[in-house]
C-alpha cells in the first residue's frame, strides 16, 4: 500500500492573457485550455476560440511557452 508522508506540488499551468482580433475581448486562459498547431512555415501556435464572437485566437506559441 503506497502511503503519502508528505504532498507535494504539481506543475503551475499559469493564465494567459490574450486579445481576440474580431471583437477586441479580453480573454484569460490557460495553456492546457488552448489546442496546439504546429506550422513550420508561419510558426507554432495556440488556437483558443473566443466566447464572445466565436472565432479563433492564435497566439504564438513563443508567447505562450515564455510564462
């Protein structure tokens, strides 16, 4: 039987903050919230849909891995 001496601490998934480019809403999110795309020409993203209109956000992926 496994026993716990002592919890620990998982890894922080720290929120995000974002602009949608349709309507201009502040999102807040986190990384495990948002859909990975990997593009070797333009570069990795992160692709979160906006609640407010709808529509997909991308953010780089070199902004989101940074926090």
């Amino acid at each position: 039987m496994v026993e716990v001496i002592a919890k620990g601490k998982t890894a922080r998934d720290p929120n995000i903050t974002a602009t949608c480019g349709s309507c201009n809403a502040r999102l807040c999110f986190r990384k495990s919230e948002a859909r990975f795309e990997a593009d070797q020409r333009d570069g990795d993203v992160y692709v979160i849909r906006c609640p407010v209109c709808r529509r997909d956000v991308w953010i780089a992926a070199s902004v989101v891995d940074k926090r």
